[in-house]
C-alpha cells in the first residue's frame, strides 16, 4: 500500500505503518455510536450542591491549594475563522445578513473599536470597516480567539487570552504562583509569547503573585491520514500522503506531559468580564473541593482494599453514590479496585439553554457497568437521538482532573482512552472531497475511562464567544 516514500512520510510523522493502516480501517469500519442509556439529570448523576455543600468544598480547596501544585491548561490552538464566518462572506461574496446589519450598528460598542478605527482609512465604507476586521487591518480573521481583543476596561482592553491571566490569579495560584498552560498552533506561538511578554508583568504586580506560562502544540504522531471517498489514501497533487491534525481529542498528549495535582481545563473564549467574575471563581473552587474530597476518600478504599480490611459493601455505595458507577449485580473487590484506581475528573455543567454541543449522560461499558460521558450529538445513534434532546444540561467545558495515583504517581492517561470512539468528516483539498478522521474529543472519549462526577453550575459561568456578535453579550460588556 505504501511505497518507500511514503514510509519516509509516515516515520516524519512520528507513526508507523500499522498505525496509519489501523486509521484506514477505522475508516471502512465506521465507529460505533456510544450505548447511551439515558441523559443525566439532577439527582440522577447530576449533583446540584446547596449553599452549605458549596461553601464546604471551596473551603476543601483553599486550605489544600497552598500545598498543591495547580495548572490552568487552556486549549487555544483553534483559529477564529468560525467567529468571523459571516463576516468573509460579506467581504467575499457581498453577503449580508443580520449579523452584519448587528456589527455594524453596534460597533463602537466592541472592545476593539479603538483599535480599528485608528487603521480604518477617511470616509471607510461597510465594506472596508468589516474588511479591516478581519483582513489587512486587525487581522483578526486569521488569528486565533486568544489574540482577539473581548473586553473593554478603563485602564485599557484585554484580550481573551489576558483574561485567563485574570482567572488563574483568583482560583488558580497555588504559593504565589499561577502556573498557565496554552496549547496553541505552531504557527501563532510567537503571537501569544509577544503578547504574554508585554502583559505578565503588569498582571503579576496587580496580583502579587508570580506567573509560570507554558506551551506546547499538537504533536505530529496524533495525525490522522486522509482518505478518499472509497478510503483509499488521499494524495495531494504532488503524490505525498496528506495529513491532518486529529482534533482536540489529540492533546490528551499534551494533558499527559502536565505535572500537577490539580488541572483546571477550560476553553479560550469562555471567559467573562471582572464585573460578573465571583461565580466563575466561586464555582471553580468548589468543582475543584469537591474532587478532593472524593480523592481523598477514593484513595482511602484504595489502601483499604489492599490490606484487606475493606468493607466491601461500604466501597460499593461508594462508588455507585459519589463516583457514579452503577455496578452490576455481581461484582467482587478487583472490580471495586479497578474503578477507584483511575483518574478523576468533577466537571461543571449548566441548564441546557439550546447551546450546540455535548451534554452528560449516563452510558453502559463493557465492563457490565454504567458511567457517566460528556457526548457530542455525532456519538448518539439515531434511536437515541430523543435522549439527547431531553437533556437537562450541557457541557460548557468546565473540567478540574485528578490525575495522581494514590501512591503520588501520575497516571498515563492515554491509557483511559476509549479508542474504539472519533468523529469522521467530509472535508475537500485543493477542490477534491476527502475523508477525515478526529480522535476521540479529550473531554469525550479520551477520558472516557475516567471517573466522572457532575456538578450543576450556575450558566453565568458560561460566557463563550462563537460569533463576534456574541462579543455585544451582557457578559462582554
């Protein structure tokens, strides 16, 4: 199938032949949707904590984030394309719709006003004030979300990524320092470096504390070939292979090479303004006591069941009641074990206000038991698609992980993975239709095999900015 070239190709990519051989397999054979058994809800995997419970767990958490190692990990390698969508088809194709008839009249309200009009030229039209958003200009229609200005403020503007800056100081900074991760593209980490170099210091003597910023980029072996539509492997104009970053689902390689005790996840563009902070911080803290507590308990089963002393029956409850494991009806100690023994992670979900995206439900394993899944709408089969639609919250992507063994050790998370699940897509390249394969998304089936637990928070917590329009959203202004 691949000739000597090719190997060359595939080894620069860091895989091997049989991997990219399994890809194309994967690609006949399709993935199966997941065996979702019913969508989680309050009280029913779901926990809706009252003022006592939440006041408990954040107290949990700030007495222990002094002696933890804490990151903030922040994918931010997605473009803005999608953002400024309706806005090239303007430029473009002198398509005009509402959205931009909504710029247009609000926009000295955005945060970037000042910014555009000191490049717009005398006398600009509509069409040059759009063009110079996201062309020559701001540019912003090719960078990415993080380097967009959202925010406006008296002493000045802040770009999305300078507000994770604000976010790590109040809830992420364990010993005085806040440590930041970004994934971000190869080619715009000069961009984020520029900016952060400018910007840290200023942040860091406004918080008193001391920033630790990193990065890394998707690694090249988490590719995925491209096929044609009868998947046989695509080949671009000059005879080589093509291949294609993998999806978010890819950085659990990125997540895996973290060392700390504690990982806050969140996406780039979710971030609201000082004014509307409190809950964010508030209920990041209390995400973050309740994996604690849970740890801390899980843990204790851990050493328990090693000695031998374990009541059983006490662990199970356990694991059903606070892991949100439904056990089958037989099960004995290895099975307890294997599931206490696992990473963890508590993340936030919020009223389901017809938000596009993943939502939590409650999925059967082959194990004989049911966990709870963060699952997009392409992982449900058509029969299911109802439960989808009766789902009471949603996934804003608003995860803290443990990833420590009981022991102190890290756990290799590529080994919770479920590989069986991806996203296949049709795509095209220099006007050819091709095939794509994603991995399985990394809060989706790359912590599949973690131990899952939900906690209903409040929807101001969620401020996401899919559209540039989203920027004139009460919690941008």
């Amino acid at each position: 199938m691949f000739s000597q070239e090719d190997l060359q190709q595939i080894a620069g990519h860091g895989l091997t032949p049989g991997a990219v051989e399994r890809q194309i397999a994967d690609f006949r054979r399709g993935f199966p949707f997941l065996r979702v058994v019913r969508a989680a809800s309050p009280g029913d995997g779901i926990a809706v904590l009252d003022t006592a419970a939440a006041d408990a767990a954040v107290a949990r958490y700030d007495a222990a984030a002094a002696s933890c190692s804490v990151v903030k990990f922040v994918p931010a390698s997605g473009a803005a394309t999608r953002m400024f969508k309706e806005l090239f088809e303007f430029v473009n194709d002198d398509k005009r719709g509402k959205g931009i008839d909504t710029l247009l009249q609000n926009i000295e309200r955005f945060a970037f006003w000042p910014e555009l009009k000191a490049v717009l030229p005398e006398g600009a039209d509509d069409k040059a004030v759009v063009g110079a958003i996201v062309g020559q200009g701001l540019g912003y229609g090719s960078k990415p979300k993080g380097l967009v200005t959202f925010h406006a403020y008296p002493d000045g503007a802040r770009k999305a990524v300078e507000e994770h800056l604000v976010e790590a100081a109040a809830y992420a900074a364990a010993d005085g320092v806040a440590r930041i991760h970004f994934t971000v593209s190869p080619e715009h980490r000069a961009g984020f470096e520029a900016l952060l170099a400018e910007k840290v210091p200023a942040y860091a003597k406004r918080f008193g504390i001391r920033y630790d910023i990193s990065f890394s980029v998707q690694k090249p072996s988490t590719d995925t070939i491209a096929v044609n539509p009868d998947n046989t492997p695509f080949r671009q104009d000059d005879g080589r292979l093509l291949f294609r970053p993998a999806g978010h689902g890819a950085l659990i390689e990125n997540l895996n090479e973290i060392d700390a005790d504690l990982i806050f996840i969140k996406n780039i563009d979710n971030v609201t303004t000082d004014a509307l902070r409190a809950d964010t911080v508030r209920f990041k803290k209390v995400l973050a006591g309740v994996l604690l507590g849970l740890q801390e308990r899980a843990f204790a089963y851990l050493e328990a069941l090693d000695a031998g002393t374990a009541d059983s029956e006490e662990v199970a409850a356990f694991v059903r009641e606070e892991l949100c494991v439904k056990l089958p009806e037989r099960y004995d100690a290895a099975l307890l074990r294997s599931i206490l023994d696992r990473p963890i992670r508590v993340c936030g979900m919020v009223r389901n206000e017809g938000e596009p995206g993943g939502g939590p439900f409650w999925v059967a394993n082959p194990d004989g038991t049911e966990s709870l899944q963060i699952a997009e709408s392409s992982q449900i089969g058509p029969d299911d698609m109802p439960l989808m639609k009766s789902a009471t919250h949603f996934n804003p992507v608003d995860l803290v992980c443990g990833v420590r063994k009981a022991d102190g050790g890290k756990y290799d998370l590529r080994n919770y993975t479920d590989p069986s699940t991806g996203f296949i897509s049709s795509k095209s390249s220099g006007g050819r239709e091709l095939r794509a394969q994603e991995l399985p998304g990394l809060w989706n089936g790359a912590m599949a095999r973690w131990n899952t637990v939900f906690v209903d928070v409040p929807v101001s917590t969620f401020s996401p900015v899919k559209v540039v329009q989203d920027l004139l959203r009460p919690q941008h202004q």
